[in-house]
C-alpha cells in the first residue's frame, strides 16, 4: 500500500498536513543466524492518538514484507517501545518494513487534536484497520549477520565465462554481479584463491573494476527500473543508505572510484600490505 | 537419506548464456539431461531427502498439478523459506530428479525453434529471483503454492492446496501478488470459495477474478495483514449479491471500470 500518494477519507498523521504533530518511528535491527530482531522506538507526539493507545482503540502496526519469500505480516503493540522477532529463514535479501497506527475497533466521531482547520467542523467515522498515522518506511538486506552484508559475495561472484582466453566480462543481469573469466584464468583463479592470502589482490584487480560498472549504471536514470530487485542492487543500495561517507559522495559520477574503494575497504591499500607480507615471506625463505 | 544435489552457479550462468543465445537446444530434446560434469554440482547437507520420489507425468488431458503439488511438498516439507528461494536446487531437481516430469508438461518440441532457448530459461530455471519467476517454474510453483496453502490444523491439509491448483488464476494472483504473501488471505480466499460451491458453479474465474479486484481495492488503503482470516471473509461475504448476479457482462463491465479504476489506484497498491 503505497499510502503516502493517498488522500483518505480521514485526517492521517504524518500525510502532509493532515495533523499536527509527529509520528517518526526509530527502528534497529540485529541480524542473526537463528533470528533477526527489530526494534522499534515508536516516537508519537499527539495527544490524542496517545490517549487512544493508552485505552486501547488504537495500536502501532509494523509491516514487514519480504517478497523473495512470500513473507508478510504485522505486529501490533501499544508499547512505545517494540521488539519483533523473526526466524531469518524466513528472510531474504531486501525487507520492507512499514510503520503505521491503526484502528483496532470502529471510533466515531474521530478527530484528532491538531487536525488541519481545511477539516472545518467534520468528524470522522473510522473502522477497524484504518491508518490513522503514517511513520514512513524503511528495508534492510536480510542476511546472517552484518558482516556477511559487507562481504563481497553478497553481491559479486566470479564465474568461469565461455571464451577459452581473454579479457573478463561482467554481467549485470544476475542476481549478483557476475565477473566471467576466460576459462584459462578460472582454472588459474580457482586454485590462487583457495589460500586466503590472494584475496586483496584479486579485489583490487577484478572486484574494483567490476564494481566501479556496476556502481556507474546505478547512477543512470533507469537503473531503479532495470535493477531494482537484484540482489546485487539492493545490497549496494542498502550499503549506501547506511553509510553517510558513501551517501554523501553518491550522487556524482566522478566519486565512483571513490566509492567503490570504500565499499570495499581500501583494497588498494590491502593489496600493497599483502604484497609487502609475501616479499617479506619470500626473502626470508 | 541422502544430501540434496544442487547445479552450482557457475553452471547455471554458462547454461543460461547459451540458452539466451538458443543454444543446446539439443540437450532438452533428449531421453535425459546429460550436459553437465560431477564438478557442475554440489550437495547441500542441511536438506536431507530419500531417493525414489516421481511426479505423475502429463498425459496430455490433465497435468496432474493437485496431486504433484502434494508429493513434491510432502517430499520438500522441510525446507525452510530461505532454502526454498535457492535457485540452484530448481535447477537441478527440473534438469535431474524430475526430468521425466518437467519434458512432458514443458514439452520443448512444441515450441517455435527459436523461442525454445526462453522458454526453457523460463520454466527450467528460476531465471532471477522473484515471486514471478519461482511461480514459471512449476516444481517451486508446487513447493511455494503448497508452502501457502497447507494448513495441518484441517483434516485434508492439502485441501486448501487443491483449491488452488484447480485454477490457473489462483497460483497467478496469489502466489504472485502481494495479498496472497499474507497467508490468512489466501486461506480465507481459498476457503470461501470452497464453502460456497454452488455460487461458484458458473463464471468462476470471472467471480474470482471480482473477487481479487476487490481485495486489491481494500489493500490500496486497508493493511489487509491487521485483519483475521474471518474478517476477510466476511469481506467476501458481503459481496455475496454481486457474486449472485454475475454474469459475462458483469465482468466486462467490472473489468472496464475496474481498468480505469486501476489506472489511478496502481500506484496505490
């Protein structure tokens, strides 16, 4: 329900100027092998909305929805403060979570304090399940734990392509960005990246320039429409959202490479140390 | 038990660059698919199975969709959602373990030569990962649309099962659509149809199809998950008379209001 480009038969806190006052939702969330936990500070300034929660006509409702599993649901609580607790395998990838405050019975005569004077003297019938108040949305990327959101694999594989040598190719049209080696480098690849030693060098040399295409055709006009719902997408997307660095450079071009050494934690730097380390080994043996 | 065999994804991106290509085409034309090497797969050992299952195989007058829907899900209980999602397992299970299966009900020869490569990538893959696409493939449409339906609290839990698979509208609508992701939804749907057999005997799909309008129409300002299952047939049942009175010309009518009511309110579902 994309209730922000409604206009409903009722006054709704937080659509433009219905009420006065605010309903700003503070969500956390833990992610977890066994289970994901969202917590909710449910920030509510309208007296009477307050009064109606603390006798129980009205309620905040969480929605979450996951489409790559069929998942949806609400959870319901008077509590300013909410905690919502699902098994992560129900979960995957992107998670849209809604926040609203419904009717939990028919009310007559309903109209909050603050409500814009345009209402004139009107009241208002309200049923059971109306949005009285709106505290806007938010998602996360559904995954074990934080740290495998920032690996690399979230959104990037290396796969063997179909020419016998030459240079890589990256696909866009997967659900993670898919670098094809020629089938000669793959054999190579393979067993170079089975000790973890390598892996520095293999992101500056082909996740740096696999991402910093990805990352150009995410600042297109059309990516939301041609990407939007890859994994790859929504883990770069999410990443950005929650690091104001990354935000911050976002929306110009010429900071790509920029944002890419950040997405991936100064690989350039990584590598040099690496090297360093191996030439260190090798003069010693 | 075995472990479940999966294709691994490096497999998976090289078959699908040739079929986009309408290439190895050969491959699905033949008694059973041999284009891959042991190192194209890799076992999952957190999905156990016993070897032996088959599907009831198309006979050109019924694809059996209730009855397979019911051993496949039996056979995949287990599978948690997240498992269920894994693109790999379709995969393998439409080229391996269901092969017999899948060449009768996606027969390729049937096919114009050169849509054979879509068509294959459509239906023998989970061709990126959405609800669309898991609904193409019709061994996850089986596992998923029973993963919504199966209800162990009834004394048939498939019943709700069969309900959908009777109707091609039903797994479209509700395994696709977001109402139906919302399982008290879809069982209040399912059974509301179920319990009014006589007033679905004629323009079923059409009624069903009213039916899911309205539904969309509520959920464009209703948060349809903060209902029960009894409230959303009560939803239905209030729609009883205009269900009585449905005829094809009701349903050219509703379909023409209804176009332009969904011109405005499609951004709002």
């Amino acid at each position: 329900m994309k209730i922000d480009r409604l206009s409903l038969p009722h006054p709704v806190l937080g659509l433009g100027d219905d009420v006065e006052g605010k309903y700003e939702p503070i969500p956390s969330i833990k992610l977890g092998k066994e289970k994901t936990v969202i917590s909710i500070e449910h920030v509510l300034d309208n007296p009477t909305l307050q009064e109606m929660l603390v006798k129980g006509d009205v309620a905040f409702c969480t929605e979450l929805n996951c489409p790559q599993t069929l998942y949806r649901n609400v959870f319901m609580s008077r509590e300013p403060n909410q905690s919502v607790e699902i098994k992560s395998d129900f979960l995957r990838d992107k998670v849209t979570i809604k926040f609203y405050i419904v009717a939990q019975e028919d009310i007559s005569e309903y109209k909050p304090k603050g409500t814009n004077q345009d209402y004139g003297e009107y009241t208002f019938q309200v049923l059971k399940g109306d949005v009285l108040a709106y505290g806007s949305m938010t998602s996360f990327i559904a995954a074990k734990s934080w740290e495998k959101l920032a690996a690399i694999s979230s959104f990037l594989v290396i796969t063997e392509g179909d020419n016998q040598e030459g240079p890589f190719r990256i696909d866009l049209n997967e659900d993670r960005i898919t670098v094809q080696l020629s089938k000669k480098d793959y054999v190579v690849y393979k067993s170079a990246s089975k000790p973890a030693l390598f892996g520095p060098i293999f992101h500056a040399s082909v996740v740096v320039p696999a991402l910093i295409y990805a990352l150009q055709q995410m600042m297109t006009d059309d990516a939301k429409e041609q990407h939007e719902g890859k994994r790859w997408f929504d883990v770069l997307e999410f990443r950005k959202n929650n690091d104001e660095k990354i935000e911050k450079l976002w929306n110009d071009p010429t900071n790509i490479p920029e944002i890419a050494q950040l997405l991936l934690d100064q690989p350039f730097s990584r590598t040099l140390t690496r090297l360093e380390h191996i030439i260190d080994q090798s003069l010693r043996d | 038990m075995t472990s479940q065999k999966l294709f691994t994804q490096n497999f998976i991106s090289q078959q699908k660059r040739k079929l986009a290509k309408n290439q190895g085409i050969e491959s699905y034309l033949a008694e059973y698919f041999s284009d891959f090497e042991r190192d194209d797969t890799l076992i999952n050992p957190r999905v156990q199975v016993t070897e032996g299952v088959t599907l009831k195989v198309p006979d050109g007058k019924n694809n059996y969709d209730q009855e397979n829907a019911k051993i496949l899900f039996d056979h995949y209980k287990d599978l948690t959602p997240t498992q269920a999602t894994d693109v790999r397992l379709w995969a393998y299970l439409s080229h391996v373990t269901f092969w017999d299966y899948m060449k009768k009900r996606r027969p390729i020869e049937k096919q114009d030569e050169e849509k054979r490569g879509d068509y294959i990538l459509t239906h023998w893959f989970v061709d990126g990962l959405s609800p669309r696409t898991l609904s193409r493939n019709d061994l996850a449409l089986f596992w998923w649309g029973s993963y919504l339906t199966y209800d162990s609290t009834r004394k048939n839990p498939f019943e709700l099962t069969e309900v959908l698979f009777s109707m091609l509208d039903f797994t479209r609508t509700l395994v696709e659509g977001t109402q139906g992701r919302y399982k008290p939804f879809t069982h209040g749907l399912l059974e509301f149809v179920l319990e009014n057999k006589t007033l679905f005997e004629k323009y079923k799909e059409g009624k069903v199809r009213f039916l899911m309008r309205q539904a969309n129409i509520l959920g464009g300002y209703k948060i349809i998950p903060t209902l029960t299952k009894e409230e959303i047939k009560e939803i239905f049942e209030s729609k009883r008379k205009e269900l009585e009175n449905f005829s094809t010309q009701t349903e050219t009518e509703d379909s023409t209001v209804s176009n332009s009511d969904t011109e405005s309110k499609e951004s709002a579902v």
